[in-house]
C-alpha cells in the first residue's frame, strides 16, 4: 500500500526556485486545511502583475509555475518582485523573488 504524506502543521510559502530566475520559476506552499487561496505576483511599487491562483485549495503540499508573464501575457521586466499568498482573506505571506531576462 502506497503510505500517505502526513498534512502541514502549518501555512508556509516556501521560496521559489529557481531565484533569480529568468524563465519560469517554481512556487510551493504547504496548507494544513483546505482554505481560499490567492496567490499573486506583485512588482516593487505594489502593483498586482499576475493572479496565479485564487481558488480554495485542499490541505497539503502545492505548487505553481510562475512563467514572468503579466497578466496580459507580456513578459515582465527585469526586477524584483513579491509573491503574495493570501489565504481566507486574512493571512498573508510574502516572498522576494528576482526576475532576470
């Protein structure tokens, strides 16, 4: 029998990889429980660039891909940027990513 991942203790959003990055990037987060999550690429001044996710999310281990798109499917400048992830509304975690092109 196949032997099953224990779930989370607790939200984490890990940093990406590869970072700096210059074509796609991996971003994983952990969840306890499931819950409503936004995941969103937000530039220096604060600007929304991209929502990646925004859907409840089952409890466990998830991962998105992060292409250096906009949301109209430009590429994005060079630059750092935050990965924000807001869960139910409330929590927010945030990461400092880099993106090179």
């Amino acid at each position: 029998p196949e032997l099953e991942q224990p779930l989370p203790d607790h939200f984490i959003l890990h940093q990406n990889y590869p970072n700096p990055f210059n074509g796609t990037t991996v971003i994983k987060y952990e969840l306890p429980l499931d819950a409503q999550i936004k995941v969103e690429i937000v530039d220096i001044l604060g600007t929304r660039v991209r929502v990646l996710h925004d859907k409840v999310v089952s409890a466990g281990f998830h991962s998105l891909i992060w292409d250096g798109t906009n949301s109209n499917g430009l590429k994005s400048a060079s630059g750092v940027y935050f990965i924000n992830l807001k869960i139910d509304h409330k929590e927010n975690y945030i990461q400092k990513i880099m993106y090179l092109k």
